[in-house]
C-alpha cells in the first residue's frame, strides 16, 4: 500500500515549489514507479526466489558462493544496487545451458522463462537495459 510518506517523504521541500499541475504529474510518476517496483518485488517472490532456492542455492550461497557469486542475497532491486549485471550473467547462463551445471536438474522451459521476464522487466524498471 501507498502511504503519505512515499509521496512527500524525502522530496517534501522541492515538491511545495511545483504548482498544482507539477504536483499531479510529480504524484502519477512517483506512483507508476512504486507501482512497477511492487510488480517487480511480487515477480521476484513468487518466481524466482523459489527458482533460486530450488536450482541454485546449494552452490550459489553465502558459504559456497561458486563462482565468487551468491544468489541467495544477491540484491533483487537492481535500481537501489550493483547487481543488474549479476543478474544479466545469470540469466545469459540459463539460457545457453551452461547452468545448472551437467549433472544437475534441467529447470523447466517455464522457470527460465519466467526468470528472464523478471529480469528484463526489473532491469527495465532500474534503467538498465
């Protein structure tokens, strides 16, 4: 939900200086970007969080860290962090097969579809792509 604060928190001083129709239009943009993000964070939990744990925790965590990378906290908001680019490689990686490893479970055709759409729409959102 959308509270009083994600609209006048932090930008309250430069917000009063914008006449009515700068404020409509500053409250429509802030709100479709809140808007995008919570799409985003919902994708990340209900997709590829658990694609994560299933296909890539148990070599890809803060104690094995294969590869010098974690996926387990690697950061799902690539807008506030560094990690577009880890999640570029990851997703590179599924789609030529190079990960899992050989040996490993296949992921099915519609968890890797659905990490790309996560990652593309979020890389998106962040300005990224």
């Amino acid at each position: 939900e959308i509270t009083e604060d994600d609209l006048y928190g932090d930008g309250l001083e430069i917000y009063t200086t914008l006449d009515m129709k700068q404020q409509r239009a500053a409250e429509r943009a802030l709100l479709k970007r809140l808007e995008a993000f919570d799409e985003s964070k919902r994708e990340y939990e209900a997709a590829v969080a658990p694609f994560v744990k299933k296909h890539c925790a148990a070599c890809h965590n803060k104690d094995t860290s294969e590869g010098d990378l974690d996926l387990v906290s690697l950061d799902a908001d690539m807008k506030a962090s560094t990690s577009g680019a880890r999640w570029a490689m990851v997703v590179e990686k599924l789609a030529s097969g190079e990960m899992p490893p050989k040996g490993k479970p296949r992921p099915a055709s519609a968890e890797l579809v659905a990490v790309g759409r996560w990652a593309h729409a979020e890389a998106k959102r962040a300005g990224k792509n």
